[in-house]
C-alpha cells in the first residue's frame, strides 16, 4: 500500500487550549526555566446568518430540449425499423418466387 501522506507527532505542550487553567504548571510552561511555549491564535465565531437563497427555477427550456431530442430519436429508429421491415419483405418474396428454366423464357 503507497503511504499518500503522513501526519506529524504532536508535541503535548503544543496542544495546550488558550485560557486552559486545569493544564500542570509543567505543561503550561510556567515553571521559572522553562521556555514559553508556542502562542495559540484565538478565533471569535459569529453566529452564522442565514441568508434565504433565491429558489431555482424548474429548467424547462433543458427539459424540452430533452423531449425534442428523445422525439427525434424515436421517430428516426422507428423509420429505420420500418424500413428495415419493408427490405426483409421484399427479399423474402423474392426468394420465394421460383426460378424459371432458360429454355422456357421467350425472345
């Protein structure tokens, strides 16, 4: 199996939540020689407006294109069939026409 993408080990003091009091002193980088740890970025949320979106219109114009073609499709197999009928009659009739003897055809 071909490995697309590999997902970095996270550091625990990385992972820490702004304004997370609970955390050890040892993990929040309080203690006297430890080095600040990474700052996190605080991200508001606003309420999320909805907007009423405008309905789309039942596509009418695509649907009647649709029809016109299936119509067209139709109508030229059904030529084609009938056309395919009428050759198949004519080629059965005229097997089945016996062969006249040469000697009895006139001049």
């Amino acid at each position: 199996m071909k490995v697309l993408a590999r997902i970095p080990a996270l550091d625990a003091a990385a992972i820490t939540i702004a304004g997370d009091t609970e955390a050890p002193a040892g993990e929040r980088g309080d203690s006297p020689g430890a080095a600040p740890g990474p700052q996190l970025a605080t991200v508001e949320l606003r309420p999320r407006v909805r907007t009423r979106r405008p309905r789309s219109r039942f596509p009418s114009v695509s649907v009647a294109a649709l029809a016109l073609l299936a119509a067209v499709a139709w109508s030229l197999a059904s030529w084609n069939d009938a056309h395919r009928a009428e050759r198949s009659r004519v080629e059965r009739l005229a097997r089945m026409q016996p062969v006249a003897a040469p000697e009895t055809i006139s001049r």
